[in-house]
C-alpha cells in the first residue's frame, strides 16, 4: 500500500502496527505545522497558559481540518480490519471538527470552556473518541479475508 492509499483512500484494511505508525506520523506532521502557524497567529506564551484563546482555538481547528481527511482513511481502515464500516469513526471525527468550529465561531463572549454544555458534550465526545481509538490500536482485526479484503497483519 502507497502512501497516498494509504492517507487518502477508503478502501481496504490496514493492522494495528500501520495504524499507530500512521497516526503517529500525522501527529508530527500536525505539531511542526503547528509550531509553523504559531507566528503566523500571533501566539504567544501567554496564549498557551490557562483557557484556550480564540487564536489557538482557530489554529487547532484549521490543524485539524487538514488532517481531517487522513485521520479518515486510517481509521476507515482499521474499520474494516476489525469488520466494521468505517461510516461511524468519521462521524466522530467529523463531530470534533464541528466542535472545534464552534468553540472558535461560536459566538461565545470571550472563552468557550465558560460554556458548561459545551464543555460537558466536550468532554463526553473526547471520552468516546478515545475509547474507539484506543480500540482501533489494541484489538486485533479479523483473521484471514473478510469483506473489506484481505488481512494485512503480516503483510508489512
């Protein structure tokens, strides 16, 4: 599997070692660009300490809507590894990416985490999301073919 297919396509599966490397590889990828918007924004320490401002909210979002499409297919296919559609794992990406928006659009006075519902459905989407990924990471995928293809856990 290529790396394009692999971070940009929706089919087939991928084990457990490709999916973490995988993951790791965006989240590095995510923190230099990350630290490469940090200017750009006009961050400073300050803005790291405490509540999340509106600047670093607006940067974790855009962060996160250019890899939103990635995360997608790595976690697609895991999906299918384990038997699943991956429909439910982009939902819930898709769910944090509108959280993200609406913490930094959202018309909230000066600071979202003041917002007790946001912070609780927050906090409940985050707990859920955790939970599948760590799922996705420690749970073996089926043994041998199954309808998404054929299994690639020694393959690699």
């Amino acid at each position: 599997m290529t790396m394009s297919q692999l971070f940009w396509e929706f089919d087939g599966r991928i084990s457990r070692k490709i999916f973490i490397l995988g993951s790791l590889f965006l989240l590095f990828l995510g923190g230099a660009i990350s630290l490469w918007l940090i200017p750009a924004f006009g961050l400073t320490i300050d803005d790291f300490k405490g509540a999340p401002t509106l600047k670093l909210l607006s940067l974790s979002m855009i962060v996160n809507a250019l890899f939103f499409w990635p995360t997608i297919a790595l976690g697609y296919k895991r999906m299918h590894d384990l038997g699943y559609s991956g429909k439910f794992y982009g939902f819930l990406n898709l769910a944090i990416l509108m959280l993200y928006f609406f913490a930094a659009f959202g018309g909230f006075s000066n600071n979202p985490i003041d917002n007790k519902s946001f912070v609780g459905f927050s906090n409940i989407l985050n707990l859920v999301f955790t939970i599948v990924f760590l799922a996705l990471v420690f749970v073996r995928g089926t043994k041998g073919p199954n309808s998404y293809g054929a299994d690639m856990t020694d393959a690699y």
